[in-house]
C-alpha cells in the first residue's frame, strides 16, 4: 500500500482517486474549494490543507488541475509542492498544460533529486470512473517503470513519449483529433435534425459505420437528453485548443481546422459564458 497525494478534485481527479482508493491505497488530497472534494473524502481520502501539505505525507503526488496558472501554483506558490518535497518523492502533473511549463518543473524538480513526470490522459469523466484512461507521458522512462503499477489502477493505456514535456504535447495531438470529432458530432446532428431525420437513429447508424468515434458515442446520447454536465469542462478544453494553437505556431505550422474549433469554442465560452458546460454544449450556438 503507498501513501499517495492527489491536487485537484475535480471531474477526472474524482474518479482517478476513488480508483486509487479502491485498490486499497491510502490518498490524502487538497482542493482549492474542500467541498468539492467531499466524495472522496467520503470515500476514506484524508484531507491536506495546501498542496505543500499533501507533499509532506506522500511519497507520491499527483496533481490534475484546470489551468496552466494552476500548476505553476500548485508547483512554486508559497505552500506548493516544491517548497516542501524531498529528494526521492515523485511527483506528477497530470493536467494538460503546456509543455514549457512541464520542463520548468522538470528542471526544477530534478536539480532537487526528484523525479518528474508529465503525465495528461484522455477518456472523460467515463474513463476516470472506470479506470480506463489513456496516459500520455514524458520524463525519464525508469521513472514511469517504477510507477507503471499506480498508473494501471486507473488506465488502461500508458505510453512513453520521451523527455519532459512530450507528454503534454501527445496530449495536445490528442486534443486536435478531438477538436475535429466534437465539431463533427455537432454538425451531424444539427444538419440531421434540420432534415427531420431521427436522432437517435442517426447516431446509431454512425456509430455502426466508418464515422464511429468516442465524441459521438459518448455525448451525442446526453445532447439528445439534455445533459450538458461535464464529462470535459468547456473552458478546459478551449484552454487546450489556445495551447495546441500556440505550440503549433511555434513549430511553424497552421491548423486551420483546430483554429475554427477554437473559435467556436471561444464564442460558447467566452461570448455565452457556458464555460462550466460539457464540451457536447457547442451545440448550443445552433440549438437553443
């Protein structure tokens, strides 16, 4: 049994930590607002008042929360992490965020003696619950070896991609595809609706076919239902665009299909303030 920390209660922090917990381990975690880490508190974590805290009792912490200015927070604010680890601790970052910044903790952290990995995951709030997300990680792989048996308490696919930082940049490829399947999902069905064609149907026939894909299996049904509760916050994957976007246009290159989905987005986030919806609510700047 390890004693690990976890920062970030959120949607994917919930159900990666109650996975935790139910492989038998013992998790203390810290959350900017304690209320939201109440189901896991209820479900035996132990409670930290800051992130410096959670990384005095865990030889292992992870941390997964929503913004870049998060983790560096988290990370070197006054009570963060690094101002209490020790040499040997390891240390995770299992946000997506940008690659820069997970080679300033990366530099940090090892000139330290500790060991740093950037780890983000894609599978929602579907693959957190059920313990079959996909983790994408950079760092030193003996790093990754050594905790390769944590990892499979809640995922089902762990790839290596190279130094710190290449993790979060696997992610950001992830994050491009996905762009292209949520605005896919979301013309489909508004060009189907506008030709009375039934829903339902419709995403049933897909599904069947060569345009199957996790975007319209997962959140087509909940658009139908009304649901538009978080699986993946809206901000949160706005904010990936904006950094898929930016390391792009440092390597030289233009993604225009992505630049279209990250102004859809901004429109839904920052023009309609639906940013605490699911990613399924960019239907909403057709549909009422």
């Amino acid at each position: 049994m390890t004693k690990i920390g976890f920062i970030g209660t959120g949607v994917m922090g919930t159900g990666i930590i109650n996975n935790l917990l139910k492989h038998g381990n013992e998790v203390v975690v810290y959350n900017r607002t304690k209320a939201h880490a109440q189901p896991v508190l209820d479900n035996g974590a132990q409670w930290a008042t800051s992130p410096a805290e959670v990384t005095r009792q865990a030889s292992v912490v992870f941390t997964m929360v929503g913004f870049p200015q998060d983790v560096e927070q988290a990370y070197f604010g006054p009570a963060g992490i690094l101002a209490a680890a020790t040499a040997g601790q390891y240390l995770i970052d299992m946000t997506t965020s940008k690659p820069a910044l997970a080679q300033k903790i990366s530099r940090t952290g090892t000139a330290a003696g500790l060991h740093i990995l950037d780890a983000p995951v894609s599978g929602g709030d579907i693959g957190a619950k059920n313990g079959t997300l996909t983790v994408m990680v950079g760092g030193d792989p003996a790093d990754l070896a050594h905790l390769r048996p944590l990892f499979d308490q809640f995922s089902a696919t762990v790839t290596h991609y190279g130094p710190a930082g290449s993790g979060q940049h696997a992610k950001m490829a992830n994050q491009i595809m996905i762009a292209g399947t949520m605005t896919g999902l979301t013309e489909a069905l508004v060009y189907a609706k506008a030709a009375h064609l039934d829903l339902k149907q419709v995403i049933a026939t897909l599904q069947g076919g060569a345009a199957e894909n996790f975007s319209l299996g997962t959140y087509g049904p909940r658009i139908l239902q009304g649901d538009y509760t978080p699986g993946f916050f809206a901000k949160h994957f706005l904010k990936d665009l904006r950094i898929a976007l930016e390391e792009a246009d440092a390597m030289g290159l233009d993604l225009p299909a992505t630049a279209q989905a990250k102004r859809l987005y901004t429109e839904l986030v920052d023009d309609r303030g639906l940013g605490n919806d699911g990613t399924q609510a960019l239907i909403k700047l057709w549909w009422s």
